[in-house]
C-alpha cells in the first residue's frame, strides 16, 4: 500500500482505459505532511461487504497564539 502515495501510481486499466493520472494521493500526502500531518490508507478486506480502501489522515490542531506567531514576519 505505501505505493499508493508515489508519483504516478496508477491501478492497472480497467478494460483498456486508464483513469487519473497517477498524482491525486502523491500530491495529498506533500500538503498533509507540510502541514504536520499524516496520511494512510487501510485496506478492505470485503468480509464486511466493503471492498476497497479507506483513506485516513490527521492534521495538528493550531491554537491562536501558534497561529499569530506564524503569521508574523521573520525578525531580522
């Protein structure tokens, strides 16, 4: 599964068609992890009537002052 984040990761074509280009989870996982987060899928095995994946992820809670503090201009 941890292919699933890289670059161009597609699933083998469905009766000759390619969907997607192979970048929507690739360029999810650079925005959650610049934010300090984090991203994984976890697999469906079906013995639930679900088959597939399911994607997960968490994003740090910033309160007001850490978010002020970025907000500020580099001191020089």
């Amino acid at each position: 599964m941890p292919q699933l984040f890289t670059k161009f990761s597609t699933k083998s074509p469905l009766h000759g068609v390619q969907m997607g280009t192979g970048l929507g989870l690739f360029i999810s996982k650079s925005i959650i992890e610049d934010h300090g987060g984090r991203i994984w899928a976890e697999n469906n095995n079906g013995s639930d009537g679900t088959e597939g994946a399911t994607f997960c992820f968490t994003l740090p809670i910033v309160n007001k002052e850490q978010q002020q503090k970025r907000q500020q201009p580099p001191s020089r």
